[in-house]
C-alpha cells in the first residue's frame, strides 16, 4: 500500500507558521543575545572589507589631500603648519625630500583631523598612501558601529539597528569619504559618537526626572542634576568634532538644545508645575557646563603643538599665547565668511538634496585591463542614489509625523525625532551661506543620520506584529525587495566609488544626470 504524500499546507497557514517561528526567535533571550552580538559585528566587517581593501589606491594625493596630508605631516614634524615648496606632491609620491619650510602657513581648519590623519603616516611613512588613509578609514568603519548602536537605542530593535548600518556601509559618499584623508570623515564619527552619548545620557536621566521624589524641596521646580557622565563624554565628544572642523558647532548647539527640550518635556510628566523655566533656567546652566565646557577643553587642547610651539602661523601677534590663538580664529573666520571663490564642483546647499553636483575626487589614466583607448578609472562622492533619494523622502515623512504629533497634541516617540535633530545640525546652518563656496561631500556628516531615518520608516512600511497578517506579509516583501535592489545598486557603483579601471562606456552609465560628470 502506498503512503500517501502529505499535501502541502495552503499559505495562509505557511505564513502564520512563519511569523510564529520568528517572533519566538526573536523573543528567545539566548537566541536575541547572539544578535546583539553577531549583528553588528557583521556589518562592522563588511564596512571594513568595502573601505580597508586596496586602500592605497590611488599613489597620489586625490582632491583636497594635498592640503590636509601635507598639513597632517608638517603637525607631526613641527608641531604646526607649516609651509610647503614647489613639487611637494610629486614629493610625497616619490619620497624626494619633502620641500618644508618651518615658515607658519595660514590655515583655516583646527588641527584635530590632521593629527589623526598623521598618526597613520607615523606608522607607514609620509609615501605611504595607505598611512595617509588609515585613520579616515577606520573612523568611517567606526561609524557604522556607532549608527548600529544609536538606531537600535532609538529604536529597540536589532533589525532597525542593522538595516540602518547595512546602509551607510554600503553607502558610496561614505565609503568614498573613508577612503580619503580628508576631514569630513573624522567630523562625521565624532557627530555620531556624541550623538550616541546623547542618547545614553537621556536615557539614564529621564527615569531619574520622572521618578517621584518625596523629599524634592520644591516640587514647582523639580530636579537640577549634576550627576550626568554621559552627557560631559558628549561634550567631549562633540569638542572633539569641532576640532576637526567648525561645523561641529552646529551640532553641539542642536543636541544641547535636544537635551534641554528632552529634560523639560520629562519634567512636564514628572509633574513639575514650572517645567519649561525649571529645565531652561536651572537644570540648562548646569547641562550648559557639562556640555559646552568640556568640549571647549578638548578644542583647545587640539591647538597644543601650535601653543607649545613659536613658528605657527600668527603665533607671534600677541606675547599671550591665548591671544595670539584668538588673532588667528578672527582670520579664520574672515575666510569663512568671505569665501566665495568659484569650483567646477561648488554645490550649494539647496542642491544637496537632489544630489545635482557630486565630487569628483580623482579622475586615473592607468590604463588597466580594459585597453588604453577606452578605459577611465574615476572615484566620485556619488551616494548610492536609491539610498540617498528614500533618505530624503524619509526625513520628510518623519518631519510630517511630528507636525501631525504636535497638532493632534500625540508626540511621536524619538526615533521619529532624532534624526531630524542630526539633519537639522548638519544641512539647515549650510542654508544660510549660499554664495559660500561650498560641496556636496559635506553632506557625509547628514548620511547617518539619513540611514537612521530611513530605517526607520522601513520598520513603519514593514507593518507591527499586531497588524494583519497580509498587511504584514505585503510591507516585508516590499522592504526586502527593496534592500535587495538597493545592494545591487551599490555593487554597480562599487567601482567608480574605488578608482576601478571600467570601459569608459561602462562608466557613462553611472552618470544618471549632467552634474554626474
């Protein structure tokens, strides 16, 4: 007698089946630890291989490293910047001896970025490309571990947290700002890691607000902490980003006024009845001091080789030290302010998000292997543009969710919220200088904040575990298919991210519109 086949349930049932199997995967606390765990440690080791792997490609100085390499060993071999000869890049190239005069240079960023840039070329020489490039890309491998931790803070889930790294790691503006000893890089691992410190110390003080306290004083005022570690490592952290660049002022002003909104908002639960005045006239000095007085420490404590030394640039203006340090950031910001010189690839900032102008940062001869005649070798900041482009409707959509929470008096919850307050530090202050010279590139400091963002809107597109089944089933197939186009899209772009050699008619197909080019 023959056994008959089992039929095969319908797929309702498979389905039901399916989902049960992973919300008990999910919910099982051995199998959500090995996540925690596996998760970003996967993603941190593709970001590494997508940034680490021929990273000394090209043997030269790509775009605005002849600056910033140059700087980074005058800072290691001075103590300051100095000033550069004729035919110092072809030096750097072929080790000839390098034509640097002890004559201070007038430089317009702080030091902290060079320094680490110069770190690396301690260890491997100043020919060595990859000693140029290491620091930079490691801190952009870094950041993808940060952007895994804040996404799943915000959100806590493993899968937001990993799909949002997952896309700045395979993200080409990041991989490109990893692979090039330019500043921005360093600027955008510190943003996040302070932007991380943020959330930890929200986190640990709103219970602490929000906790009854019979023997409060005056219970119209509530709470003023000092108790607040994570929130000084912040302030370090965010110095840190200042002192790599300026416009990590923008995001120390954003996240310090988050804290003080943050504070008064637990405060209004809590049931403190002055809570607006309470959190920004007696717990904001105090959040003030924890925040800004360390990162001022850590700004000038980047500008010590120049301190210590006598050549830098204006370091005679004054006999005090710190005066002279004060004539110098007048001068500096006389540049900023009046910078205006025209560039092939100047994008202001209200073309950012339509991602008209990218920067080219090297355009190669090398031939390679696909001939001589028809071969181009180019590395360009093009983000990956599917990515780039449901980033930006991503951030809309939230900033439509929190006018809707507001109007409806039903406040959306953080991660609604936060990587609108990333954005806003990082994209709106650049609206105010339009006819600074200024590039695309520098929206790298907004690209995790855009992966964080979109993250989470995929989460909302893939459905809750109490919607409907087919509500559910119809939201992850849309988000899976979607991630999977997403990573073809980026290995199409892989090669003109990295400076491959491609048939010329190969890479004419990257350039989607006119500016690409």
């Amino acid at each position: 007698m023959t056994t008959p086949v089992p039929l095969m349930p319908p797929p309702e049932e498979r389905l039901t089946r399916y989902g049960r199997l992973r919300d008990r995967l999910l919910d099982d606390p051995d199998w959500g630890r090995m996540l925690r765990w596996f998760a970003p440690l996967v993603v941190t080791a593709l970001a590494a291989v997508l940034r680490l792997v021929n990273l000394g490609h090209p043997h030269q100085l790509a775009f605005d490293e002849t600056y910033y390499v140059k700087d980074a060993w005058s800072l290691w071999t001075l103590g300051y910047e100095g000033t550069w000869g004729k035919d110092a890049n072809e030096a750097f190239i072929t080790l000839q001896q390098l034509p640097l005069s002890e004559a201070g240079s007038f430089i317009v960023h702080p030091p902290l970025g060079k320094w680490l840039i110069a770190l690396g070329m301690a260890v491997g020489g100043p020919d060595n490309t990859v000693g140029w490039r290491i620091a930079t890309a490691l801190l952009g491998t870094a950041t993808v571990l940060l952007v895994y931790l804040v996404a799943r803070r915000l959100t806590g889930s493993i899968v937001v947290g990993t799909v949002a790294a997952t896309l700045l790691a395979i993200d080409g503006l990041s991989i490109v700002m990893s692979r090039t000893a330019l500043l921005d890089g360093p600027l955008t691992f510190f943003l996040m890691l302070g932007a991380l410190f943020i959330l930890i110390d929200r986190d640990r003080v709103i219970p602490v607000l929000e906790r009854a306290d019979p023997d409060a004083p005056d219970p119209m005022w509530g709470r003023v902490l000092w108790r607040r570690p994570w929130l000084l490592a912040a302030g370090v952290a965010l110095g840190a980003a200042c002192a790599v660049k300026w416009s990590g002022l923008y995001a120390l002003a954003a996240f310090g006024l988050y804290v003080v909104v943050t504070d008064a908002l637990a405060r209004r639960r809590a049931g403190v009845v002055l809570w607006p005045t309470s959190a920004a006239f007696r717990q904001g000095p105090v959040s003030f001091v924890l925040l800004v007085v360390p990162a001022f420490a850590v700004y000038l404590a980047s500008w010590t080789g120049w301190l210590v030394t006598s050549g830098g640039y204006a370091r005679q203006s004054d006999p005090n030290p710190l005066i002279a340090l004060w004539n110098y950031h007048e001068a500096i910001l006389n540049f900023h302010v009046g910078l205006v010189k025209g560039h092939p690839y100047a994008s202001p900032a209200w073309e950012w998000p339509f991602l008209l102008r990218p920067t080219a940062v090297w355009v190669g001869s090398d031939p390679g292997p696909c001939g001589v005649d028809h071969c181009i070798a180019v590395i360009s900041t093009i983000p990956n543009p599917l990515i780039w482009y449901a980033g930006v409707a991503a951030a809309v959509y939230l900033i439509y969710r929190m006018v809707r929470g507001w109007i409806s008096r039903r406040p959306v919850g953080p991660a609604f919220t936060f990587a609108l307050v990333g954005l806003a530090a990082t994209y709106i202050p650049w609206l105010l200088f339009p006819e600074r010279t200024i590039f695309q590139f520098y929206t790298v400091a907004m690209a995790p904040f855009l992966a964080i963002a979109l993250a989470v809107v995929l989460r909302h597109l893939a459905g809750r575990r109490e919607d409907p089944l087919h509500r559910r089933q119809a939201g992850e197939r849309t988000v899976l298919i979607f991630l999977v186009v997403v990573v073809l899209v980026s290995a199409f772009f892989y090669p003109v991210w990295t400076g491959m050699s491609v048939p010329y008619e190969f890479w004419l197909l990257h350039n989607w519109m006119p500016g690409w080019i």
